[in-house]
C-alpha cells in the first residue's frame, strides 16, 4: 500500500529481534507449527481502505458489519470485515499496540465482538515496519506481542504490509510474523501485502494463505501515471502467475473496488468475474452501507462466486489472445469448467469458445450457461458463441455431457 510513502527505517532493537529468533542452519526462521487450514477457498470479505482510507472509526466498522449481515452479503459467503490502516495510535508503557481512543472509544476487543455476534469474521492490519504506510505504529520488533494481543481481542484476519522496512529481507520478516501468529493460539488468516517485489510466490505459500502479486489497485480500467495499477494492468500481471495458486495459498491481485464509481457496471462486471477466474480472494472495497441495486446484484452473484470459491482451487489462465479479444478457462470440480469471454475493445465483438480450449473433443456436447444473463444452453456442440459488449465479458459455467 502506498510503498511511495516508505521511510527507510531501521531500529537496534529491530536487528536483535531477528537475530534471537530461532532459525535452522542455513539462516531461515523455523516454522514448528503447521499453516492452519482456514483459507481452503479464497477468503471473502470486506476492508475499510478503499473507500475509506485512514477514514475509519468504530461506529463506520459496526455499520459496515451490520450492512454485510442484511444485504445479502453474508449469504453469499462474505465473513470477514477487516480494519486496514489507521486504527492503531501508539503504545503503552508495556509497549502493548493501542487503538486510537477518540476513533475506537470501546476498545478492538469489543469491537470484535460485534462483528462475530453477526456471524462474522474481524480482521486487522499491521506493517512489517517500525511505522505503518500511513505512520502509524508498525509490527517490527514486536511481533510475538502483537500476534497475542491481536489473538486476545479475537482477530481472524491480519493483513501485513510493507512500508518503512528498511533493509528488511521480505521473506524472514514475513515468516517472523507467521511464526508469532501460529503460537498466538488462535488461528489467524495471514495476508501478506509486500506488493509482489520479493517474489512471494515462491515462499508466501508457506508462510501465508494469501499473497499480494502487485502495488495497491486503483479503482479504473487501465493505469495511468499518477493514479497507479487499472484493472486490466493488475490482470495482465496474473497471467503466469496461475501454478502456484491452490487452496489454503492464494494469488491476491488486491481489493475490489465495485461500487466505487471509477468504473462502468459493465466494467464492473468484468473485474468480478476475471478475478473469480483468477482465484482471488474477493474482498469488497466500497461502502456496504450505501450500494446501488446494481452493486448488489454484482457483489452477491452465487454463480460466479461458485466459480471463485471452487474447491478444485486452480487458477484459471488466459488460453488466447487475439488483439482486444482474450479467452480465459478454468476447470473446476468434477470435471466441469468455466470460461470467460473478455472484450477489451471500444466495440461489440462476436467471440467464440472452442472446446479445445478446454481439452475438449470437438464434437462432445455440453451444456453451457451464461453466468450473468442465467441463460442455459443444452447440447452445445464443439464450441459456444457470443457477442460480447466494449469492456465486458460473457462469463459461462461448461457441463460437458458423459
């Protein structure tokens, strides 16, 4: 998040932590204790900083929790509302981490206690700096003392940032804190958000159940250079990333910003659907409070969350690219598949799916239906046809017949 702001930071007490940890021979931090499984599927859910930035407060975290519990968000499989950035104030005389007693009055702990008496799930945030991206107390140094004191207040949920980290090495630091958390007593899903600059693939799913592939997303279809990652930039960047995708260890391409008014609905449509292709985790960004029918019907649509939530857990891949038209393929459990035709073009375009694509034979029948119409189509032979709108998508669940 905001790695521009980053202040090269660095503290003795820091240095000797890291020193004293335990560690196998050839330097790495033992990891005793197992990776809890509480992210067989992508974790979905909701975080304050998209819309809210360092905006946040008790009274705004209830009111999103209750809106999650009454608009059809719970039902659809959301659990987690997660405070990003800004909660925090200072620390004690112990140097036990303090919630910022004007915005938070009634303490993390109750606060917790709120969002799990609405059948929920509470998440928090912490850097693996001194100071937090927006200057607030970070983790290092103090990260057995945090994980227990997030483990006290019932935290489900830490995303860990990255900001004012010095010469800390990515891999060691995030694996520190995932050792503290795995002794914390709870079980806490551990999202790492170092932006994708240290190669988290190839040691986040050891340490973490999720994974920051890029910089923060900016609610548009394409980057521009003051305003960072668009949408089909940060999808760009997943496509080779699929192969170490799986369940319980995730690619995150970051937050969705639906509902944020930077984007068209049919624009929206698209970024819901491709990132259920790429397994992400679904995380909201909007104010839950205040969503448009069209919002909702996006946010909550069970049929692509299925395809998201799939237990197969196998990120799809783009399987063809011809100018603004791309083709993207998932298989799913049971054998079944979906497929997303994307249309990145100014223009309506005819697109077709052939069932190669699949690894399918040319002449097996299947029945195809269109996840966002609800249109079913039996029998469909060799290969499944549609005219696809500028900047969208037709996105379509594949039975093929025995």
């Amino acid at each position: 998040m905001h790695h521009v702001i980053r202040r090269a930071v660095r503290t003795a007490a820091l240095l000797c932590f890291i020193a004293t940890a335990p560690a196998h021979a050839d330097g790495t931090l033992k990891l005793e204790a197992p990776k809890p499984n509480v992210a067989p599927t992508p974790p979905m859910g909701w975080n304050s900083w998209n819309k809210f930035d360092c905006n946040v407060s008790e009274q705004m975290i209830r009111q999103q929790a209750d809106a999650m519990a009454a608009s059809g968000m719970k039902d659809a499989g959301y659990r987690y509302i997660v405070i990003d950035d800004c909660w925090q104030k200072s620390r004690d005389a112990d140097g036990n981490i303090q919630a910022d007693p004007e915005r938070f009055p009634s303490g993390i702990k109750a606060l917790a206690d709120y969002v799990h008496a609405k059948g929920l799930k509470f998440g928090l945030y912490s850097d693996a700096g001194v100071l937090t991206c927006a200057g607030r107390p970070g983790s290092a140094g103090r990260e057995f003392q945090d994980a227990s004191q997030y483990a006290k207040w019932g935290v489900d949920f830490l995303k860990y940032d990255w900001c004012n980290t010095g010469t800390r090495n990515a891999e060691a630091a995030y694996t520190l804190m995932a050792k503290a958390l795995r002794e914390s007593g709870r079980d806490i899903v551990f999202s790492i958000c170092e932006w994708g600059t240290d190669h988290p693939e190839r040691w986040g799913p050891t340490v973490g159940h999720l994974w920051r592939t890029t910089h923060d997303i900016y609610d548009g279809w394409e980057s521009t250079k003051d305003k960072g990652n668009g949408m089909t930039n940060i999808l760009d960047m997943q496509a080779a990333r699929g192969g170490v995708s799986a369940p319980n260890a995730w690619n995150d391409p970051d937050m969705l910003e639906v509902g944020n008014g930077g984007m068209t609905t049919t624009e929206y449509e698209s970024h819901f659907s491709l990132w259920a292709m790429l397994a992400a985790p679904l995380v909201a960004g909007n104010d839950l409070s205040k969503m448009d029918a069209d919002t909702v019907r996006i946010l909550t649509n069970k049929d692509v969350i299925a395809v998201d939530q799939d237990p197969l857990g196998q990120q799809g891949r783009r399987a063809l690219k011809e100018g603004d038209l791309e083709v993207w393929v998932r298989p799913l459990q049971g054998g079944e598949f979906a497929a997303v035709l994307f249309n990145r073009g100014k223009t309506p375009a005819d697109m077709t799916l052939k069932w190669d694509r699949l690894g399918l034979p040319g002449d097996r029948k299947a029945d195809v239906k269109d996840l966002w119409s609800k249109k079913v189509t039996k029998g469909v032979r060799g290969s499944y046809g549609s005219k696809v709108a500028p900047h969208g998508v037709t996105m379509v669940r594949i039975k093929a017949a025995p």
